[in-house]
C-alpha cells in the first residue's frame, strides 16, 4: 500500500530522515517508535506531502504523493489541533470533514454515533467549539474525524497522549478493529511502547532519522524495545 | 527582580521569531511616531504667540485650559486603539516566588513609560518655557506643567480601565465609543459643562499650586483600582472560566444553492462571525461605507471626479480588501488540515471568490442613495463595483498566494497588524491606484463617461476571464504550498 524509497529530508545540511526502503502492506497495523527528533513526524509530514522530500519518495497505494493528489480521497489524518477548526463545534466539524469527503450528514451521523463509548459523553451535543475543549477531548474529536468517509490510510500521530486512561483502552480496541476487521492500513506513532505493542502488527524504531529494528510484533517485542530504549 | 524582568523582555522582544521580518513595520510605525513629535513640538512653539496674536486680550494659558477636555477625550480614543497594556508572558512566573504584587506593579509601572505619555511633553516643556521667559510665576507654572503630566497618566490608567472592561465584550469599540461618546456629548449639549470644569480645574491648580494634589490623588486611586483588576486577572483559572457560552450552530442550509463551494462557504461565514478579529472587521464595513460622507457633502469635491472613483473602490470594496488581504492566512491555524483533505484548491478559492463579490453587490447597493449627492457618483460607483468584482478580487486572491504569515484569530482587528506583511501595503497600488489612475488619465485625455467606461470595461474583462485567471491563481497557490504550510506553522 504504502512504499517509501531512498528518502531523505534535510533541514539546512542536518539528516533529520533517511528511509532507503520500507513498505507497508494494505490492513497493516502499523507502530512507528522513537525518541525525540527521531522522524517520527517529519515521515508522516512527508506520506501527507506536508513537507518537500530532499530526495525520493513515497508512493501511497501507486500514487507518488508529491506528484499527484489523488492519494487524498482515500487518505486521512490528525497529526495535531492544527487539524482542528477551533471556531466550529465537533459536529460542526465532523460534518464539514464529511462534505470534503462526500459524506452526508446522515453518513457521518451513523459513523460518529459507533463512537459514542469513546467520547464518553464529552463531545457530541456539548454546544462548544472545538477551541474551548480540553486538550484530551480536540484529541477524540480529531481522531474520529479522521475515520469519517472510509479511509484506506489512517495516520495517526501520538494517539494516546493525552487522552485518560479509559479513552486509550478503548482507542486501543478502535484501532484494532480498524486493521483487523475493515482492513484499513493504521499508521501510528507512539512514546508508549506498552500500547503501540498491544495494538500494531509490525513496528518500525527510528533513530536520527534511520530505521534501526523492524520487528513483527510477538511475545518478546516488547521487551526488545525497552532493552533498546534503555541503552 | 525588576532587572530579570527587564532581562526577560529584553530576551522576548530580540528573539521572537518576526524580529526583523517586520522591520517594514517597525520603520512605519517609527515615521508615524516621528511625525507626532514633531507636530506636537510644533504646537508647542506656535502655541503661545498664535494664542496671543488671535485673542490679544485673554490669557492664552486660560485659553488652553478650557479646551483640554477635547484633548483628554481624543487622547483616550486614540490610546484606545494604538496602545495596549505590556503584558508580559505571566504564566511561568505564576509558580516562581514572585510576589504577584510585584509582578502587577512592573506592567503597570512600565506602561508608565509609554511614547503616549511623552508625546504631551513635546508640547508641553516649550509651552511652559515660554511662559517663564515671559516672567509667570515659576511656581505657578511648574505646578501647571505636573498636572498635565499628571493628567496624562489619569487617561493612560483610565485607558487600561476600559480595556479591560470591553476585553470581554463583543464588539470591543463599543465601550470608548460610548463612553467618550457620551462625554462629548453631555458637554456639547450643555447638560454637564466638562469643558468648564476641566478648564477651571486647571486655572485653579495654576492660581493654587496645592489643588495639584486633587489629580495626584485621582492618578493613586485609578492606579490602585488598575492593580486590583490586574490582580484578579494573575490567576490561570480567571482566562479559562470567561468563555463557557454555549454556542448557536446554525447549519446555514441556504449555501446549499451555491453547489460544490458549499461546504466552504459555510466555515468562511462561520469564520467571520465567531472569531473577535474578523468580528470586528465586519464593523470596519460601515465606516467603509460611509467613507463617502467624508467627501460628497463638500462642495470642494463636487466636480472633483476623480475622487468619486476613489470613494467608489474603497467603498463597495471595504470588505474585498479587509477579508481579502488576508486570505489564506485566515485559516492559517488549520492550514495543514486543508492541505491534506480530499479537497479542490479552485473550490477552496472560489468560495472566498464568491463572498468578495457577493459583498462588492451589496456594498454597492447599500450605497446607492449617494445618487443624492449626484448622478455622476453612482455611475462611478457602479463602475467601481464592476471593477472591484472583475479585476480586484483576482488581484487580491492573487496577492494571497504571497502571504506567509500567521493570523491569531482571537485577537481584535483595529490596528492590529499581526499578518501584515510587505505584500499588504504592496497590493494597495494596483488595488486603488491603478483604477484612478485609469480614471484620471481618460477623464483629462476624453471625459467622465469615457473614463467610467474604461473602468467598468476592464472589470467586465476580468469577469470574462475569470476561469483562466482562477487556474493561473490556483497553479500559484498550490505552487507555495510547502512555503505556506512551514510559515503557517511558525508563532510569530
């Protein structure tokens, strides 16, 4: 589905990426681990052609995402609240991502409902703008709007952060099912090595920008990654 | 203490990240500082021997005292809008052992040194020179001069007053509007003479320096009240709990009509009226219509035609140029968002397209009883408008593709010059400039209707060349994308 090579992102002459090679099965659950300033963001800024790559590129389902748009129909995201509208209110802003992805309003309506555990009462119907709610709860409106009008890419960065311990278990479930039941490719980032094990089939640790392991989740994986982590 | 905080402002100011992109700016705020001095100094020689030459037998002293009521009134209005208290970032300090006393004291001590309160000076000191030289009594005089110093600081804390006071309102002019508003009027009508009141004060204080004291007291008790406000404001919870209203979504069904535009549409209106900056620039709308009222009522410019185009652009086109100037920076804060949708760029733009023309039809319509002041004005607004719909919004959308700054949408509109750029004072050249010019040139080389002609023709060229001038502005759009995305992102 998704096949990067040779790619590189350079900011004034420092490396801050360079991918020679990796490729992404279709209904993948896909775990992207780092520290600070591993390339986590840059490589999710680059698969949505935020940013310009130095060189190479990355194709998502045959489509260079630098060249054409048209990966965009099929592809969606919440990186960060720069996903979000502060001034519309959830619904508000659930219904503007819909008509952008040719969803009516009953559509979105049916999607969003599936969600109503997840929002624990604290999104929908709250007559609030995006703005006034709390960091945790932009992170659930953001995260939901990014699975409205079926998607075959979700990215998700940091999912986990900020959100109460309730809401990460049962983002934890969503995700799952995203990949396991409706074979939708799940992109995540995560500091959360406990979570990112529970929920991705593969995981991928960067380091300065490289690929330093590559591993099919198991029994062991967990363990490997503290043991790397803790060095 | 005083010294880091002297330190961190220091640091604040030299290393924020538009240090030095806005030279421009400070450069024009600087000529426009200059040339208040240099007024005020002016008024300041001048004053004395005009007064004295105008009414040879009154005091000129008296003279000036009776209208500095109309002095503290414009002075508040124009504080109102040009300064603002110099906050500093509070909230680190908040857990550090700063006494938060100590804390309100240094803002407040510093709005002390503010250029407004030096500009009086300028004026004053030669003022009260000249009155020494010609022997008044130098006690007398000194105590004169600490008043209006004194007085000075009244409308700087009595300005941090209002503000705070209209910060939590909706139209943030409204509060000085009303309250300078109703003080004018009161004395204009006779009801309470402030005139007099002020003028005698300042008579009394010259004839008995101890009545000095009174304003001196007014100054402790306004900064005192100031420091109470600010005191209660030092917490983190009294930001948050101000806004909790609840919300009215309207759904806006009738966009429906304008097809695929839609969906964008509808967020721009949204945008407009939930957001305090584009809030008031929808205020700006009626002093742009009323623009005319400035000129037409004179008989010095009713056969001065050229100025009925001027009037004709500014006027239809207030809020082309208020909402346009800024596009996309208005979606500045989601702009990566937009960027990674499933959406249509020309869409995106024809949308804010649409709502610039839409308002060109209504501003023009609005403005139609000018015809009271003459045929010629509405045809050269008509002409105007056709102008502004065909040429101006192209123009502008296309100045758009060049902005690179970000816009807090929280903030108020009035002389706030965040997302300014060179590109906004650029794009005033072909936008009122180039059609006057036009104008003027055929309205000397054939006459007024050739000229309104040409105008109108031109506009009526755009309009036909729309689609071919949207996809060159879209190509230049999607051309600065990743420019836009990383300067979007940068706090400025």
């Amino acid at each position: 589905m998704i096949l990067t090579s040779n790619l590189s992102k350079k900011y004034a002459g420092n490396q801050v990426l360079n991918i020679e090679t990796l490729e992404i099965p279709k209904g993948q659950s896909f775990g992207l681990v780092g520290n600070n300033g591993a390339g986590k963001t840059t490589y999710f800024s680059l698969l949505l052609d935020l940013i310009k790559p130095t060189t190479g590129h990355i194709t998502n389902n045959n489509i260079q995402v630098n060249e054409s748009e048209d990966w965009k129909p099929f592809t969606s995201a919440f990186i960060d609240e720069s996903f979000l509208i502060g001034y519309l209110t959830p619904e508000e802003y659930f219904y503007f991502i819909g008509e952008l992805r040719n969803q009516n309003k009953a559509d979105v309506d049916a999607l969003v409902g599936q969600f109503e555990d997840f929002f624990h009462g604290e999104i929908l119907g709250q007559k609030k703008y995006l703005r006034d709610l709390s960091k945790g709860n932009q992170k659930k409106a953001g995260i939901v709007a990014a699975l409205i009008g079926n998607p075959e890419v979700v990215i998700l960065d940091e999912p986990f952060a900020n959100l109460d311990p309730t809401t990460q278990i049962r983002l934890k479930a969503i995700v799952k099912d995203l990949a396991e039941t409706k074979g939708i490719t799940v992109l995540i980032s995560s500091h959360d090595l406990l979570h990112v094990t529970d929920v991705c089939e593969r995981i991928v640790v960067l380091e300065k920008g490289e690929i330093v392991k590559d591993l099919q989740t198991s029994e062991a994986t967990l363990k490997e990654l503290e043991a790397h982590f803790a060095n | 203490m005083v010294s880091q905080f002297i330190k961190l402002e220091w640091k604040a100011f030299f290393r924020s990240a538009s240090f030095g992109k806005s030279i421009g700016i400070k450069i024009f705020m600087g000529l426009f500082a200059l040339y208040f001095i240099v007024m005020f100094l002016g008024a300041g020689l001048v004053l004395y021997p005009g007064l004295k030459k105008q009414f040879p037998d009154q005091e000129p002293l008296y003279i000036l005292n009776s209208v500095l009521f109309y002095w503290i009134l414009i002075d508040l209005v124009f504080r109102f809008f040009f300064q603002k208290l110099p906050v500093m970032a509070v909230k680190p300090l908040l857990i550090l052992p700063v006494k938060r006393s100590k804390v309100v004291n240094y803002v407040l001590g510093k709005s002390a040194l503010s250029f407004f309160n030096f500009l009086p000076l300028f004026a004053i000191v030669p003022f009260g020179v000249m009155l020494l030289v010609k022997n008044y009594p130098v006690a007398s005089v000194l105590s004169w001069m600490l008043a209006v110093v004194l007085t000075t600081l009244i409308i700087n804390f009595l300005n941090f007053i209002i503000e705070s006071f209209s910060a939590e309102t909706e139209f943030s002019f409204l509060p000085i509007i009303a309250f300078t508003g109703s003080l004018y009027a009161l004395n204009h009508f006779n009801l309470v003479s402030f005139n007099t009141i002020v003028g005698s004060g300042f008579n009394a204080i010259y004839e008995n320096p101890v009545y000095v004291l009174i304003p001196l007291f007014i100054l402790v008790g306004l900064y005192l009240f100031n420091k109470k406000l600010l005191t209660q404001k030092l917490f983190l919870d009294s930001g948050l709990k101000t806004k909790v209203k609840e919300v009215k979504a309207s759904n806006l069904e009738w966009t429906k009509n304008f097809g695929d535009i839609a969906p964008f549409l509808k967020l721009d209106l949204k945008l407009i009226w939930r957001n305090k900056r584009t809030k008031s620039s929808v205020l700006m709308l009626a002093m742009g219509l009323f623009y005319g009222l400035f000129f037409y009522p004179n008989p010095q410019f009713k056969n001065l035609e050229i100025i009925f185009i001027f009037v004709g652009i500014f006027s239809t086109g207030i809020f082309l140029i208020n909402f346009g100037q800024f596009i996309p920076a208005w979606d500045s804060a989601y702009y990566k968002l937009l960027m990674s949708q499933n959406l249509k760029y020309e869409q995106y733009l024809k949308s804010k397209f649409t709502l610039m023309a839409i308002s060109v039809g209504i501003l023009f319509v609005l403005g139609i009883p000018y015809v009271f002041f003459g045929w010629k004005i509405l045809v050269a607004h008509f002409a105007a408008a056709i102008y502004n719909v065909g040429v101006n919004t192209h123009v502008i959308l296309l100045g758009g593709s060049f902005n690179r700054k970000k816009i807090d949408l929280s903030q108020k509109a009035a002389f706030n010059y965040q997302g300014t750029g060179a590109v906004q004072w650029l794009i005033g050249i072909p936008l009122l400039l180039l059609p006057m010019g036009l104008f003027a040139l055929f309205y000397y080389l054939v006459n007024f209707e050739m000229a309104c002609a040409i105008i109108a023709g031109l506009g009526i060229v755009g309009a036909v060349l729309h689609k071919p001038f949207m996809k060159a502005i879209t190509a230049k759009y999607l051309d600065s994308k990743y420019k836009m995305i990383d300067a979007f992102d940068q706090d400025n």
